[in-house]
C-alpha cells in the first residue's frame, strides 16, 4: 500500500468512525428543533424510574433536552467519544454503542429518582468509561494511552456522579452510565483490538515445550 493509499484510507476510516455517532448527534438536535418550532415539551417521554410510563424513557430520553445549553455540553463528548470507539473498535463498536444506551438507560429506570430523568449524558459517562477500562483490562499500550487521553480530556466528568455537586443533574444517570461502561469493557475484552503477541515469545514457548 502506498503512501498515498495508506492516507486514503485512513481518511475513509475517520469518515465512517464520525458517521453513526453523526446521526444519533443528528436525531437529538433535530428533536430539540421540533420542540423549539412547535412549541412541544417532549420532556415527558423521559425516563420514570421504576414506573411502567416509563419504561418508554429508556428507549427516548436519550433524545431529549432541557434546553439549548444541556444539548450541545452532551453533543460534543458524544460525537468525539463515539468517534474514538468507531475508529479503535470497529467490530464491536456498533454492539458497544446499543449496549451502552440499553443498560445504561435499563439501570437508570431501576435506580434513579423519582422525577424525569432525560438527556445524553448517561451515554457519555458509559462511552469514556468504556474506553478508559478497556484500555487498562486489555494491557495494550496504545489503547493505555488514549484511556489517558480520555482522562485528561473528560477525567473532570468524574464530579457528576455523585449526588449534590450539581443541581438539577440526574447523576444517576452518570454512575449508571459510568457502571455500564465498566460491564462492557468487560464483556467486550476479547473482541476488537488486541495486543499483539510478538514472535519471540512463540519461539520462547516452543523451547519449553521441547525441554518438556
């Protein structure tokens, strides 16, 4: 592969790492659009935890916002973290994604307050979570060092999970995101990148065999 191809297709890679992450980006500002033109409040379709009504929630609340301000603090993380997953774990990456939302949104229902608990945020605690445990779990120096990154870009995120330091906040929905993370990193170890086994360590094994 040339030089020239090499960049071709790392390009393409980038593209469709942005491209579902996109979309979902995409949908929750296009519902904050129909609320804001038609004068709706969707708000209701949140998460009720541990109320029938609101099951639905762990389906739609994801989609939903306060306002302007809570949409685009929850888009950007989404839209850079998601890219990340596309990009380093390609396979699993869409399977990652639809866990996250499920069992996050499932533990919230379980969990939370009682009260309407909407927004992305719980996604984005349960992908940083994600890649941070990942990282570690798979002892791979490079997925180490973007758990790092992750670190160093999102590691103030870590307030939000405790009750009290933000008001207004469901920080049920950043543990359970944060947990769920946890799970899947887990669950995820053995598919997607993994650390590469060097030949000497073959040989190395092949002599032990032998002297046995």
């Amino acid at each position: 592969m040339t030089a020239f191809d090499e960049a071709a297709f790392y390009r393409k890679k980038l593209f469709l790492s942005i491209f579902i992450p996109g979309i979902f980006v995409f949908f929750m500002w296009l519902v904050k659009a129909i609320e804001i033109l038609f004068e709706v409040d969707f708000s209701r379709f949140g998460i009720y935890p541990l109320h029938l009504k609101g099951l639905p929630g762990i389906l739609l609340s994801s989609m939903i916002h306060a306002d302007l301000r809570h949409l685009v603090s929850n888009s950007i993380p989404f839209l850079v973290l998601g890219t990340i997953i596309f990009y380093f774990y390609s396979e699993p990456a869409l399977k990652i994604i639809l866990w996250n939302y499920f069992l996050t949104g499932f533990l919230v229902w379980l969990t939370g307050r009682e009260g309407i608990h909407i927004g992305s945020s719980g996604l984005v605690y349960g992908m940083m979570s994600f890649l941070f445990f990942s990282g570690i779990i798979r002892k791979y120096y490079r997925l180490t060092a973007l758990s790092l990154l992750v670190v160093f870009l999102y590691g103030s995120m870590i307030w939000g999970m405790f009750p009290g330091v933000y008001q207004n906040v469901s920080w049920e929905a950043h543990m359970m995101g944060f947990v769920s993370g946890i799970i899947l990193a887990i669950c995820f170890r053995k598919e997607g990148p993994q650390p590469p086994v060097y030949e000497w360590l073959d040989e190395e094994d092949e002599d032990e065999n032998e002297e046995k």
